[in-house]
C-alpha cells in the first residue's frame, strides 16, 4: 500500500491557520451567501466576459450622454474593481481549497483502506475462532458503511 499523504498539523500551526482565515473573513465584511436559486438565475462573469465588462465601462466612461440615467456609473466602476479585487483573493484561495480537498481525500482514502485491511484481519481471525475477536469483528461490522440492521434482519429472517 503506497502512503501519499504523511501529515501531522500541530495545534500552534492550526491556531495560526485559523487565525489568518478568520482574518480574511475580518477584512471582506462586505463578502454575501447567495441561495441556489439566486445563484441559477444570476448572470455570470467570466474569464471571456470580463474584456466585454471591461471594455462597456471603457465606453461609458467616454460617452456618458449614451449612458442611460438608470445606470448608476459609480456602482458600475465599483463593481468591476471589485471583481478584479476579489479574483486577486479568490484565485490563490482556490488554488489552495483544491489542495487542502486533494489532500483530505488522499488521507482519507489511505486511513480507509488501512481500516478495510485490519477490518478484514479481524474478520478473518473472527472466523477462524481467535478468543476475544469475535467482539471487535461484532462491533467492527455494525459500524461498515452501507451496514443496516434491517440487512442483519433480513440475514436472521431467511434462516
């Protein structure tokens, strides 16, 4: 079994990781939580669409008697520099929840696969009659995900 992942996070250094997290959290007060549907029904800006934003305000700026007086050109200008703001902030950050992600399912799948080798162990000395196994494989295999009582019934029941 190949071990990627071998990672041991002291107390000193999470209490500092969390410290600067709940400081960026401090400095973008502003930042807001969309509900699903506000999510589906908002217009997106993306990579292609940011020269587009950018270059309407360019115009705007250049011809203020075509802006319709319902554009508010402040919030307008406001928005587009927070966008660029925020990517400055977003960016590195994704970056970093897709290594902290890849990273947790390594470990993840490297501690499962460990418990699925001893689980095994211990259900075969369980079935080998091996004194006081029988009560760890017992307990082990109540815990198996995808185990139910009612497929324990189900085994009892067809006897």
């Amino acid at each position: 079994m190949e071990n990627k992942v071998s990672i041991t996070i002291n107390e000193e250094a999470l209490a500092i990781i969390t410290a600067a997290l709940n400081s960026i959290g401090q400095n973008l007060p502003e930042l807001i939580n969309l509900t699903q549907e506000e999510r589906h029904v908002t217009p997106k800006m993306g990579d292609k669409t940011i020269s587009f934003v950018n270059k309407n305000l360019e115009y705007a700026r250049l011809n203020p008697k075509v802006v319709p007086t319902f554009l508010d050109m402040e919030e307008f200008e406001i928005d587009v520099a927070s966008v660029i703001q925020l990517k400055r902030v977003l960016l590195p950050l994704q970056q970093l929840c897709e290594k902290l992600d890849d990273t947790t399912m390594q470990a993840g799948s490297e501690a499962y696969t460990a418990a699925l080798i001893f689980y095994n162990a211990v259900k075969g000395a369980a079935k080998a009659g091996e004194p006081g196994i029988k009560t760890i494989y017992d307990d082990l295999q109540a815990r198996f995900p995808g185990h139910t009582k009612k497929k324990k019934e189900d085994k009892t029941s067809t006897k």
